[in-house]
C-alpha cells in the first residue's frame, strides 16, 4: 500500500474499481466464449442466490468501512492531540527561566519538526523514528533535572515556576502517551484471515453473475463491470482506511503545521 501514498485518493480509489472491473470483464467474456447465454436459462435460481450471497457480503463490507473508518478517525485525533500538547509543552517552556527557555523550546521545536517532516514515513512502516524518540527523551530528563525550588529566593517566584515545570511535565507525559498510541495505531493492519475472506467472498459474489445468460453482450459486460468495480471500489476503501499511515488516504500533518507555523518553532531549532 505504500505505492500509493503519493497517489491522490481521487486517483487511487478509481483504480479499486477500474481493475477488478476490466479483470471480471475479461473472465467472462472467456467465459461466454466457452458457455453461450442459452445453456445458462436458469435466472429465477441465480437471481435469488445472487441477493442473498450479495446482500450478506455487503453487509459485511459496509459494517467493515464503519470499523475501519471509525479507527482511521481515531489515529488521526490521536496525532492531533499529540500536536497540541506539544504546542502547550512549547508554550509552557517559554514561562521558563531564559536558560532553561532556551534549551526546552529547541529541544520542543525539533521534535515537531522531526515528527511533522521525518517521522511520517516511519510510520508507514510501523516503526518509530529514532531521532524524535530521543529528542522527547532529552526533553523530559532535562524538565526533571530543572534545580529545586527550595534553592531560589523569591518565594513567589519560585512557587510559580514550580507549576510551570509541573505543567510542562505534564504536558510532555501527554505527548509520550499520545506518541506511544500513534505508533501502535501506525503498525495496525486488518488480519490476514479478515482479508483472505473479504477477497473470496467478493470473488463468490462475481461468479453468480456469470450465471447469468443475457443476449446482449455489451449489457451483460457492463452489469459485470459494474458489480466487480462496486465490491472493489468498497474493498479498497477499506484498505486505505486500515492503513492510516500509507496509501492514498493517511493521516493528515496539518495540525503540526499548524503548530509549528503558528509558533514560529524552525527559528527555534537552530
């Protein structure tokens, strides 16, 4: 699936429909080159059999979009709320002492860069990026070794950094949490049982059309296309949504462009 991630879904998702159609064309016409329409004159039984294997399958199919789609959904607000607490963690960085300030707002800034520029093509793979694992790393190690409070002299002073930090701290912990899910979302597939029987079950529901027996050969070619390019459109659409990370459609990147747009964070990363 991963050819397709450079695909726009507008062009990919016709393709679904395009080459099982022309590929169950050409089956039948071969097909009916072996078995005329007069020797198949049962249509009553093949109609009747035909509803009930199509109206099962598309149940199951339809059932399987709502899943699937209802993951993809979830992996994409997973990496939102990642965003935004990596915003909040920026933001809470910059209430900081200036040496402190200076050093968690790099260490913030890379790390969306990284994720938003590096990280997504990792994730295609299942796998997380290294570099952007051990820039969140370094990040929370040096949050926790920010100097007690009991050693400043302004109290007041000292009681608000210490709910800056503590703030940040979470703020980072979120970002971990949100981090670890994403990539465990990244490396979801459907298993390959589900997918073995969504494939033979489309193929079952195609063969009952061959048992129809209609004079026209256009209009019988045409009912077959459509049928197979409808149950490939569909299973397609299921692939890519199964997959949030690759294919054609995948997680958008618009909420750490947003974040690192709106904070200016590549000046920071110098």
């Amino acid at each position: 699936m991963g050819w397709l991630t450079d695909i726009p879904a507008l062009a990919a998702l016709p393709l679904f429909a395009i080459v099982p159609a022309a590929a169950a064309i050409a089956a039948h016409a071969l097909f009916r080159r072996h078995v005329p329409p007069e020797r198949l004159d049962d249509h009553d039984v093949a109609g009747y059999l035909v509803a009930v294997v199509g109206v099962l399958y598309s149940v199951v199919l339809g059932f399987l979009v709502g899943t699937v789609w209802t993951g993809f959904s979830g992996a994409q607000q997973t990496a939102d709320t990642e965003a935004g607490a990596v915003a909040d963690a920026f933001n809470y960085s910059a209430r900081l002492p200036d040496r402190e300030r200076r050093i968690l707002q790099r260490l913030v800034a890379r790390y969306a860069v990284e994720v938003r520029d590096e990280e997504w093509s990792y994730a295609r793979q299942g796998v997380e990026d290294p570099v952007a694992n051990r820039i969140l790393s370094e990040a929370i190690t040096y949050t926790t070794a920010i100097a007690p409070v009991a050693t400043r002299k302004n109290s007041g002073k000292l009681l608000m950094e210490a709910s800056i930090q503590s703030q940040l701290l979470s703020s980072l912990r979120e970002i971990g949490d949100a981090r670890r899910l994403r990539i465990v979302q990244a490396a979801s597939r459907l298993p390959n049982g589900m997918l073995e029987a969504l494939v033979l079950g489309g193929l079952m529901v195609i063969s009952f059309v061959f048992f129809f027996g209609m004079r026209s050969f256009l209009r019988q070619m045409a009912i077959t296309g459509l049928v197979a390019g409808s149950i490939g459109l569909f299973f397609g659409l299921v692939l890519e949504l199964s997959t949030p990370y690759s294919g054609a459609i995948h997680i958008s990147t618009d909420a750490w462009s947003f974040i690192i747009e709106n904070n200016h964070m590549r000046e920071f990363t110098r």
